[in-house]
C-alpha cells in the first residue's frame, strides 16, 4: 500500500505568488487512477491534474482516513472542505504554520506529513506484532487495545504546554508521564532534547518503536501501586492526560492528581489535562488540586484539542506544595480573556465559562440576594423528616421537551415508592404549590444553562428563591 501527496500546478503557482497557501491532496489513490477521479468529477474544480510530490510506503491495512486523523491534530494543518465552500474533495489539506519563506514552508509541509504516515506505520506494525492482527480489524472490536494511539496528547497541545510550562526545564531534567499520555509525550520529549524519561506503565503496553523504547524508563504493572504509596519525591516535572472515569467513579482523575503531587518533588511542576471541574469549590478535584498544589495556570477549556468529547476539559499547571493553595489564580477562559480568581469563591460557570457566563452567575447572584432562599435539608438517615408535609427534591435534573426542572414530590403521597431517595427536602404546609413552584421555577432553567448538566450540587439549593 501507498499513500500518496500531489498538488495541482496552478495551485503551487498561486501558492509561490503569496496568493494561495500550501495545499495538497494526502490519500492511497494511485497515479494512473487520479485521471479517472478526475473524470467522475472528484477533482474537477481543479484545471490540472495534481503533480506527485511524494509518496510513502505503508501497512496494507492503512487507509488515508488514519492519515486524515493525524494531520489534522498536527500544527498548521487543516482539511479543505472544513474551511472553504467550494472544497469538495475530503482528501485535500491547507498548511500554513507562518514561515515567510514559501520553500521552506512547502518543506515543512511535507516533513510534517512524513511524520504522521511514519508514525501510524510504525503503530500498525508494532499493534500487529503484539496482537497479531491490525488494528482496522480491532477498531471496532475493542476500543480499549486503541487507547494508546487515540487518546495520546495531540501535538498541537504538547507543543502548547512545552511553551508555557516547560520551555524553562532543563533538559536533564527528570520527568514522569502519566497514563494515557505516555506514547505521544514521550516521542514529542524525546524529540525536544529530554532525556531522563519515565512513564507510569508497562513497556510492553506502549506502542512504540522500539528504539524509542529503549530510551524511556518504564514502571511494570506489578510495582506501580508501590510506586504512589512510598511517596517519593523524586521527579522535577510531571505531565499526563489520565483517565478521566473508572466503572462508575467519575472523579477516578482526582486520584492522579494527588499521585503527581506525591511523586514530584516539592515546588515541581504538575502539567494535567483533566475535566475542569477544580473550578467548582465543592468538588474534589478542586478540594485535591489547591490541598497539594499552589496553582500557578488555570485553563477552563482545552476541549479544541479533543474533538467529540462531551466532558468538558481543562488544563492546569502548578508547583507541588507542602501547604496548601495561598492567593488567586490566573485563569483563562473559554473566550481567551484572562481573569484573576479565588479558589474559594463560586463565580466560573462550567457549561459557560466565559465573562459573559460570569457577568450572567453574577446577576443570578443579586436576584437571590434580594430575596429569601428556601431552607433546604439534605436527605439521609439521620435527616428523615417528620413533618407529614414534606417536599422532596431529586439530586438529579428533569426535563420536559428541552425545559429543565426540579423534580418535586409531596412527601407524604410518595409518588416514587420504588426509588432510592437522593436529594434534599423542604418543610412546608402547603406543599401542593410548593412543588408547582419548583417545577415552573425559571430559575431551574438559569441554573442548569450555567453548571453541570446532570446533578443539583449541594451548593446549588442557596441560589433558588423562596416562592
């Protein structure tokens, strides 16, 4: 199998006249076929048939789709039909990364994709060798074999945070990886002149060439939990992308938060793509991240780097700490505006974290201010109410025909008898309209528009009025 680069000749003229960027077709079409896709109309917003510019030798099972996905995520790329109406052909990418100079922008073009086609080379190869089979046979089979390629740091963010996190770090420095980070980021460190390397995994589950391999230290399954429990401090950086869930612990990432901070010495620097839910003051992360870290960078939305990902995903970088948090924070927001925050204080919406989103939670704010707050009790054992007219409210939203609401019950009528009950509750004696109130409430509405899509947290119950 090959895979193949050509560019039109009026384009590359256009392209030398400053008129055009770089662009190319990137895809297994052979020579003698471009004619005939030219006939069926796939190139024919084109005048002449593109001239080869190079062409590579790769696994059989590689389709220009892997390469697509790669290109993509690499600097200064960008496919033709997502920018451009009059593109038609999915097969054709723009590169601009800035350089003047038009030869050796087109050198870095095609260096660029000679990148990418070697390195999904070298995985098919490798993925095959350990599981004997490619992994377009897999892909759909089992998602997890392919969590080493898929969901490794994109180059774009790995450059982002060498630039602003770790372009002052000596190259002798000793730095850790964490999972699911570890077969990009080592490849990308490596590169940049890091040499003392070390990821939290086995190395026969990194899918790497081997001579890369032999460069990075590696910690086998059977010593890893060994590893977090002695606490020892002995990394000068750390950086990773963990696991954000496991089985149904949602926080499961909090835990690689607090295992950075044990493995890195004091006032080291912890670079951790993550939910951004640390700008919650109630959430663990938030209560984990400023308990063993002075918080140098907050960045509340990185979710660009990870397409499809409904989580949404953030990005910090701090110094280890033996006491905690002390000050504010920079952060950036989703907009690029840069604000200065206490960690403390509940002002960053996280379904809008922008100053919009702020300005909005801080009219919300006064609105409740100006009125009383309902006195909400949260439900458990020791709580059970013994007014017969209680008011209970789910922990999770409801919604009817794309409208949220609290979802109330009198207590006493017990319309859920089969249910867990998980929520908080309210004394009253005319529950009948407390309950409508809550279920027409527009506040329910604001809320849900400017924090987490799923459960009421706690802290929410302060910001519904009274009826």
């Amino acid at each position: 199998m090959k895979i193949y680069v050509h560019s039109p000749r009026e384009w590359m003229e256009l392209y030398k006249l400053g008129l055009r960027v770089f662009g190319c077709f990137v895809g297994y079409t052979e020579k003698e076929y471009l004619e005939e896709r030219w006939d069926d109309g796939d190139y024919s917003h084109l005048i002449e048939i593109p001239n080869l510019l190079d062409e590579f030798d790769v696994h059989d099972e590689i389709t220009d789709h892997w390469i697509h996905d790669e290109l993509v995520n690499e600097g200064g790329w960008q496919q033709y039909l997502k920018v451009d109406d009059r593109a038609r052909s999915s097969d054709f990418f723009l590169f601009n990364d800035g350089t003047e100079d038009k030869e050796e922008e087109q050198r870095n073009a095609l260096e660029s994709i000679r990148k990418v086609v070697k390195r999904v080379d070298q995985y098919f190869r490798e993925y095959e060798l350990k599981y004997k089979e490619s992994p377009a046979r897999t892909r759909r089979k089992e998602k997890r074999r392919l969590e080493d390629y898929h969901r490794r740091i994109k180059p774009v963010l790995l450059d982002f945070i060498f630039e602003n996190c770790l372009h002052q770090s000596s190259k002798d420095d000793k730095i850790s990886i964490l999972r699911d980070a570890k077969g990009r980021a080592s490849e990308y460190l490596l590169e940049k002149g890091f040499s003392n390397i070390t990821t939290d995994e086995d190395k026969e589950s990194v899918a790497l060439p081997s001579v890369t391999k032999n460069q990075i230290n590696f910690i086998d399954k059977q010593t890893r939990d060994k590893w977090y429990m002695t606490k020892n401090r002995f990394y000068d950086s750390t950086i990773g992308n963990p696991p954000y869930q496991k089985g149904k612990n949602s926080d499961y990432y909090v835990e690689h938060i607090k295992n950075a901070a044990e493995i890195t010495k004091i006032g080291g620097r912890v670079v951790l793509v993550t939910p951004n839910k640390w700008i919650l003051p109630h959430s663990n992360a938030s209560k984990t991240l400023f308990r063993y870290y002075q918080v140098q960078k907050l960045w509340v939305d990185v979710n660009e780097h990870f397409k499809g990902i409904g989580t949404q995903i953030g990005m910090f970088s701090a110094n280890v700490s033996a006491v905690p948090h002390e000050g504010l924070v920079e952060v950036e927001l989703a907009d690029k505006s840069i604000i200065q925050w206490d960690p403390r204080e509940l002002v960053i919406p996280p379904k809008m974290p922008t100053s919009e989103g702020i300005d909005l939670f801080k009219e919300y704010r006064i609105l409740k201010d100006e009125g009383k707050t309902l006195n909400f009790t949260r439900w458990s054992k020791k709580t059970i109410p013994s007014h017969e007219n209680y008011v209970f409210v789910w922990r999770q939203w409801k919604s009817f025909q794309g409208v949220p609401y609290f979802d109330a019950e009198v207590g006493h009528k017990n319309q859920y008898p089969n249910k867990i009950r998980d929520g908080s509750y309210i004394l009253t004696d005319n529950p009948d309209a407390m309950c409508e109130y809550l279920r027409t409430t527009v506040y329910a509405q604001k809320l849900y528009n400017l924090f987490d899509g799923m459960n009421i947290y706690p802290f929410m119950w302060d910001y519904i009025p009274d009826a």
